[in-house]
C-alpha cells in the first residue's frame, strides 16, 4: 500500500505573518504588565499568552494542516491539565483555617 500522506508546504509569507504576530502580542503582553488591572492582571496575561500558544501550535507545529487525531490527543492532555488545576484550585479554597499556635 502507498504512503497516503502527504506533506503540506506553508508559504514563508505565513511564517513571517505569524512571528510578526507573536511579536506584537509579545508587545501587548509588556504593555498590559505596565497597567494594573487590579485581580484581572493574571486573566489578562494568560488570556495573550493562550493566543500565542495557539499561533505556535497551529502554524509552527502544523497542528493546522496535519491529522486531526493530533488536536483530539492535545485537546484531551489540555482537559486534563485543567482538571489537574481545578482539583488543586478547590483543594486550596476549601480548607479549613487552622490557627496555629507558633
């Protein structure tokens, strides 16, 4: 049987659309640190840094153009992760306070 895949050849012009575009999310990052937006600072920085994350997967891993079964095992290990953190989350906030007495 034939090898059925083939290899799919990204345009330079794309690589460089998208590292200018990480660029200047890189810009939007330091310029949002320089602004305190109170407890949204955190949500803000991730929220840029996820879209970044997405670009490098998408184009640089070629996440985009390759086998669909990639993004289901990566979106699967990013669903984990998230419980992983929202059990430590809810771990955290509902223990109960112990007064020491050191």
């Amino acid at each position: 049987m034939e090898d059925q895949q083939h290899h799919h050849i990204i345009p330079l012009k794309v690589y460089f659309s998208v590292i200018a575009l990480l660029l200047v999310l890189t810009a939007i990052t330091v310029a949002a640190a320089q602004v305190n937006f109170g407890p949204w600072n955190t949500v803000i920085a991730m929220a840029i840094a996820s879209i970044k994350a997405g670009f490098v997967l998408a184009f640089f891993m070629h996440l985009k153009y390759d086998n669909k079964l990639y993004v289901a095992v990566f979106g699967t290990a990013l669903f984990f992760l998230i419980v992983l953190y929202l059990f430590s989350w809810l771990d955290t906030v509902t223990r109960i306070g112990v007064n020491s007495i050191l």
